[in-house]
C-alpha cells in the first residue's frame, strides 16, 4: 500500500488510519507535534502558530493555538480509534526567527513560548514526547511517517535526519 502524501498547513490537524507521510514545512516559529499510535497504526500531526487561543475569542481553527490543537490532535486520534495511552509524539520548530534588538524580552520570543505551550499541552494530555528538535534561530521542515513511525527533520544547512522513530 502507498502512503498517503498529506501536508500539513499552518494551524492545520490531519490525521490517517495506516501508511500516511505528513509534512510540516517551515517550522519557524510554530511547533509541529507528529503524534503516532504505534499498536493501532494511527498518526497525526498539527501545526501550532501561537501559544494559546485570545481571550474572549471563538476558536475557528483549534491547531492554531497549543492550548486547542494538541487537545484537537488527541480527540482526532482517538476517533479514528488511537487509544491515548498509547500515543507517543516528537516535536520541532520553535525557533526566534524574529529578533528586536540584542537584549530583546522573552515575551517576543514567539518561538519559545510555543515550545513552553505545546510541552505543557502534552504532559497536561498524558502524552510522552520521544524526541524533539526545537529552538536556535533556523527554520524546519518535518515529516513523520507513519507506517515505519520516522520522524525526520531538514534544515536549509541541514540535510534530512532522523529524529526518533515513534514505534520504538
């Protein structure tokens, strides 16, 4: 069988029961999580923007924000039969691709506080991260494969690399 090719846009959560190569291009700031069930062969992957949704704000896209895409991902695996105690992820992106000044604060540090939110989403779910490539100042793109459970990360100075493989 032919994995499916599905990429994986900014605030956008797919997920697929079976072989499905997911790609997160250009990981700056934003985090992609790649989440895979290895004993049912179900994976996902979000690509996170912001750290939380605004206050007073209607979420229209829930993997736009940590606080509602990593609860989405779970709630998209779970219903195509991902059994939760068993989903493990690996991260990356999170970089500061925007820098104001040389003592900047943290608070501009996009890239950081989405690591920071993601990281809380997952322990706050359960869920154990395997890998993760985050922060520097460099873009990434990031592809999981769910069939063989890859993780692979490229930079422009970087060739493709494995990150982890999510099926141990």
């Amino acid at each position: 069988m032919t994995a499916s090719q599905i990429l994986v846009g900014m605030a956008e959560i797919h997920t697929i029961k079976g072989p499905g190569m997911f790609t997160c291009l250009g990981l700056g700031s934003c985090i992609g999580v790649a989440a895979l069930d290895p004993h049912s062969g179900i994976g996902g992957m979000v690509h996170v923007m912001l750290p939380e949704l605004f206050p007073g704000r209607t979420e229209e896209k829930p993997g736009k924000f940590a606080d509602t895409g990593v609860p989405a991902l779970i709630s998209a695996l779970e219903a195509l039969g991902a059994d939760k105690r068993h989903i493990v992820v690996a991260i990356a992106g999170g970089a500061q691709v925007f820098k104001f000044g040389s003592g900047s604060p943290s608070r501009l540090d996009i890239g950081a506080r989405n690591q920071a939110a993601v990281e809380a989403q997952l322990q706050k779910h359960g869920l154990r991260c395997l890998a993760k490539d985050v922060g520097g100042n460099i873009g990434r793109t990031m592809t999981l494969f769910s069939d063989t459970g890859e993780v692979k990360v490229r930079t422009v100075s970087q060739e493709e690399r494995l990150l982890c493989n999510l099926r141990g």
